[in-house]
C-alpha cells in the first residue's frame, strides 16, 4: 500500500491551482471582482487569486 509523502500532501490541489487560473484570467479580460464570484467563491479567495497564481498550502492540524 503507497501512502502520499507528506510534501505532496502539503501541496495545493490541481483544482485549487486551475480556479485561482481561471479567475485571473478572466481578471485580466476585464471582469469585474464581483463577476468573479461566478466561480462559487467569496471575496477573500478571489483577492487571494488576483495576488498570486499559487493557493496557499492547508495549515497543519497541530
């Protein structure tokens, strides 16, 4: 039986990194922030996703 390493649990999901893809690029396009929330997220996720292309690892449980 393979466990995951712990690094690769660390790391952002792929889904998370494709929204915070497709919410900037639709930024870019012209679509307004609150436009953005077509996308089911709040306001914090999608200034988050305008600040960097990369989602922030989960906190760990400790």
């Amino acid at each position: 039986m393979l466990l995951p390493c712990e690094e690769d649990a660390m790391a952002p999901s792929a889904d998370k990194v494709a929204l915070y893809t497709a919410i900037r690029r639709d930024s870019a396009a012209g679509m307004s922030g609150r436009a953005l929330h077509k996308y089911g997220v709040g306001r914090w996720t999608v200034t988050k996703a305008l600040r960097s292309a990369w989602p922030e690892p989960r906190k760990d449980a400790s």
